[in-house]
C-alpha cells in the first residue's frame, strides 16, 4: 500500500476543497450526495469524542466527512473487501491530514473472527455508519463493472448481515446511523429489530418540497428500547435548484 505525502499547506488546500479531490479508483463505485448525508446525520449535534467503524468504507468519504464536521478527537476505522479502494481511503486520509485518526482495514463484515479482532483493536466503538447496498439485484439496470454491482446492488441477506456486524462491534446503547432508499426502510427495520436494535431516528430526504422521498436516514441504538422520533423532512434544493439554506446548514459539504 502506498501512501502520499503532503505538506500542511496541501492539507489545509484539501480539506477546504473536499470532497472534490478524493481518490476513486476507476471502475469502483463513486460516492454520491448520499454518503455525506450520512456523515453529517451522524455527526449532527455530537460534540463528544466518539470512536466509530464505517462498514463498506469505499474509499473513505463517510469515515473522513464525518471526522471533518465534527472537529472534536474523534476517531475511527474504515473497512472494505476492495483492497484498491482501501488502499484509496488511506492516500485520502493522508491527503486530508488525517491518517492518525482514520485507518483503512480490508474486511469482510461475514468475517467473525476479522469483526472480532477490530472490535478488540477499535474498542469501545461508540459508533458505526453504513451506506449498504440498497438496491435489489434484478431491480434496474446494473452496473458494467462487477466491482459497482456489489457497491450498489445487495440481496435479502444484506441488511442483516450489515447489521449484525454494526451489533457484533457496538457498545451497548451504541449508535448505528446508514442511510438506505425509503422504499427498503420495512426491510432494514427489521433487520435491525432482530439484531437487538432500537430505531431512535428516522429522517426522509426530498430533492424538493414537492418530490417524493429519496433517501431515509436512520439512527439505531443496540439493546434501546427508546421511543422513536420522526425528523422533520429535509428537502436539498428550493425552487431555484440551488442547494436550500436547510440542507446547507444540515450539511455544509453539500456546498
């Protein structure tokens, strides 16, 4: 694995830049608008240090979004089976100036005795963020490149499988926030009730006031038996299509 080496004037360049600039190995899945939505539903109002996993880590967004809108000593791993896009995660936490705080590691989530051996290296993780495949294989076109089938396109046994591995790393009372579309939300519900999760949050995103619902924001605690509170509705764009004042405040990446 190779690793860049940056001076402190880059660093600052980067992250004022970010996420423009990020490594994304070609013919990998590219993030979208939806990881830093999950970043920043994770790290909104958490002024706490907090130590956190990102499953299926990609080429680290989630795992470096997070670390930078939160500015507290936060700190985490990010683990992928891609070893390219691993090795893309490191050469971005390097980028940004923060390869002490963020540590790439290549996993697989089916994988007990890799899972326990983080969870011994990570502990205690307070918190673990997911961006899961969500779309049903034989719904929509797939991708061409099998590397973005797997990124994009999951089975039944996916949600459960993320989070298992979410409960098998988490403290107890630990949150697990993924972002997922709403029209799997009855599925990850209950992938979450049977791995001893308590839904606490849950947030619809809309492109518009007027759109329907493109992505579902959820936070769940293991072992919670809270109540759950419904968000009120974040819409990204007004009218004009340029980025509303909420979405901006919600997530100041998006700009």
């Amino acid at each position: 694995m190779h690793r860049v080496a940056v001076s402190p004037e880059a660093v600052t360049a980067a992250r004022q830049a970010f996420p423009s600039g990020l490594e994304q190995p070609e013919g990998r899945f590219r993030f979208s608008v939806d990881a830093l939505l999950l970043a920043a539903f994770a790290a909104n109002g958490k002024k706490v240090t907090e130590r956190f996993v990102d499953l299926g880590t990609g080429c680290g967004v989630v795992g470096l979004a997070y670390l930078l809108l939160t500015r507290n000593n936060s700190a985490g791993f990010g683990i992928d089976r891609d070893a390219g896009l691993i090795d893309a995660a490191a050469n971005n936490a390097a980028k940004l100036g923060l390869s002490e705080r963020f540590a790439p590691r290549v996993g697989e989530l089916a994988d007990g005795p890799f899972l326990k051996g983080l969870r011994r290296e990570a502990a205690p993780v307070d918190l673990v963020m997911a961006n899961p495949p969500w779309r049903l294989l034989g719904s929509g076109r797939p991708p061409e490149t099998e590397a973005r089938r797997g990124a994009l396109f999951g089975d039944a046994a996916t949600f459960p499988l993320f989070a298992s591995a979410a409960s098998s790393l988490l403290e107890p009372g630990g949150r697990f926030a993924c972002v997922i579309g709403p029209e799997r939300l009855p599925d990850m519900l209950s992938a979450l009730s049977a791995a001893r999760f308590g839904i606490t949050v849950l947030r619809f995103v809309h492109t518009t006031a007027k759109a329907p619902a493109t992505f579902a924001l959820i936070e769940a605690r293991r072992g919670s038996r809270a109540a759950m509170t419904v968000s009120a509705p974040l819409f990204l764009y007004g009218p004009d299509r340029v980025a509303s004042p909420e979405s901006l405040e919600f997530c100041p990446l998006l700009g």
